[in-house]
C-alpha cells in the first residue's frame, strides 16, 4: 500500500512540473517590441520626427536566453536600451549618449503595462 501512495505522489508531482516549464505568460520578441514601441511612443515626443521619420525610431536588438533587447533612438542621437525579461516582463532602461560615451541606468517598466489587451 505504502508503494502504491508512493508512485500516486511522484506520478502527481512530475505531470505538475512537466506543465511549469511552459508558462502562458512567457515575452515573446513580438510583444517586447510592441511594449516597448507603446511606452516611447507615450514618454517621448515624436513630433520632431514628423518631418524626418528615420531620425527616431525603434527596432529590435541582441536577444539572449534570459533576455530581449530593444532599442529606441531619439532625435538627439542618444540610444536607450530596453531589456525585457523573458519571463516577468520587468524591463531595465540603460541610456547611451554615443558623442559623449556616457552610459547611464534609467528606470524600469512592467511591460504588461504597454501592452494592449486582446
């Protein structure tokens, strides 16, 4: 009986962590680029770059296991760099300014909070 109780458990907890290495809420590049592309779209302004488009813009970067770069070029010249964690959308801000080659950390969002609902 004890042999029984014992396989019941083990079976019960290896179907419980097969389903926890796929998570419904896993970033995908297409979402990091859309949160990303919706919070500069809200925090800077583009009307600079109406009557020049390519002076600002975003575009997708280096991707790593963890991790989803994308990046935003102002007017100015400076970069920020947005990485978004694959898995709680946390996104770190890193602004580079290449004229002066001053690096500078600034901000995190949730990028579920610049995503549109579906």
């Amino acid at each position: 009986m004890k042999h029984i109780a014992f396989l019941f458990i083990l079976t019960a907890m290896l179907l419980c962590s097969c389903g926890a290495n796929t998570t419904a809420s896993e970033i995908t590049a297409e979402m990091a680029y859309e949160g990303v592309n919706n919070y500069c779209h809200s925090a800077y302004d583009w009307s600079i770059a109406k009557e020049n488009p390519s002076i600002m813009y975003v575009q997708m970067g280096e991707e790593t296991d963890s991790a989803y770069q994308v990046v935003f070029r102002s007017y100015t010249g400076a970069f920020v760099n947005f990485y978004v964690d694959k898995i709680s959308g946390t996104t770190r801000m890193e602004e580079y300014v290449p004229t002066l080659d001053v690096r500078n950390e600034s901000g995190t969002i949730n990028l579920f909070d610049y995503l549109e609902k579906k």
